[in-house]
C-alpha cells in the first residue's frame, strides 16, 4: 500500500472512500496475523501507517455525514 495523503483522501469520493477503507482493514487483519504468528511486524512502520490512514478515512466520512 502506497501512502496517501490527506489532500488526496479529501478529492476521493465516498463511495472510493469506502472501498480504500475495505481493503485497509483486509491488509490491517492480514498484518495482524502476520504479528500474532511471528510476535512482531515484519515492517511496523508500514503497519503504523495503514492504522493512521483508515483513521483519516473514518474521520472524513464521519465529517461528511457518512456512516461507517
């Protein structure tokens, strides 16, 4: 997953909104599995990361009106 800012998740619609959330929390679940198995992350920052961003997402569609 490539990192993606806020001024490019404000442009994206909520319908896009929502699909990059889906596949967020596909990778977030597929890492944690990876850190229950082998008791670390194999790049916590990326981890890190892809936690802040589905936040952001979550925050935006809430300030739109949109539940989640």
């Amino acid at each position: 997953m490539a990192i993606i800012r806020l001024s490019e998740l404000k442009q994206m619609s909520e319908d896009a909104l929502k699909v990059k959330l889906l596949e967020l929390d596909l990778e977030i679940a597929r890492e944690v599995g990876a850190i229950k198995k082998a008791s670390k992350p194999a790049n916590s920052g990326k981890f890190k990361e892809m936690k802040k961003v589905r936040a952001r997402i979550k925050t935006l569609l809430g300030q739109r009106g949109i539940e989640v």
